[in-house]
C-alpha cells in the first residue's frame, strides 16, 4: 500500500491517497479528505489500471476527473493521486516532491 499526503495550499485542505494493487493490474484510490470537490473524484477514480500513469493529460482519467469536479486548476492532488498510483505499481520511486514559494 502506498500513502501519500498532500497539504493543498491556501485552500487549507489535506487529503490522504492510499493506492493499493488489486487484481489485473488495476490499483485501488482512496482519497481521505473534507474538500467536497476531490471525494466526488472518487467516484470516477477508485479503481484504474495501472497505466493510467503512462496516460497523457487529455486522456488521462485522473485529470479528466480533476476537469469535471474541481474548480482550482492548480490544485496538486491530481499529481499527487498519479505518483501515489505509479509508485504502488512499482513504476517509479516513492519521491517526496514540493512546491516552496520564494519571497
């Protein structure tokens, strides 16, 4: 099972992925937060094959979810749900990865 938690930004949502192998290749999407807009990704998300990570952004399920419910283009959970997805897969590196504004 692979955990990955994302501190939003200035919306001040947190969510919690949890991405774990099912059967066939498919792989698992929780996501534990109060932002109502991701947990109705959910339902368009919570089992995906394994190559949804090798997608582009057009086709890609994840961001076309991220498209229909979530009104913050820059939000980084959809990033997020691919690299907690990819790593599960054994197709990359658990890698923390940030975003540090300079002032």
């Amino acid at each position: 099972m692979t955990k990955v938690i994302v501190n939003s930004g200035a919306c001040g949502f947190t969510v919690t992925i949890t991405a774990e192998k099912g059967t066939e290749k498919k792989i698992v999407v929780a996501l534990d937060t109060a932002c109502e807009m991701v947990q109705k990704m959910l339902a368009d998300i919570a089992l995906v094959d394994q190559r949804v990570t090798l997608t582009g952004f057009r086709d890609n399920p994840v961001y076309l979810s991220a498209a229909k419910h979530l009104k913050h283009v820059a939000c980084p959970v959809p990033s997020a749900i691919l690299k907690a997805i990819e790593t599960e897969a054994g197709l990359n590196v658990p890698r923390d990865a940030t975003i540090v504004f300079i002032k």
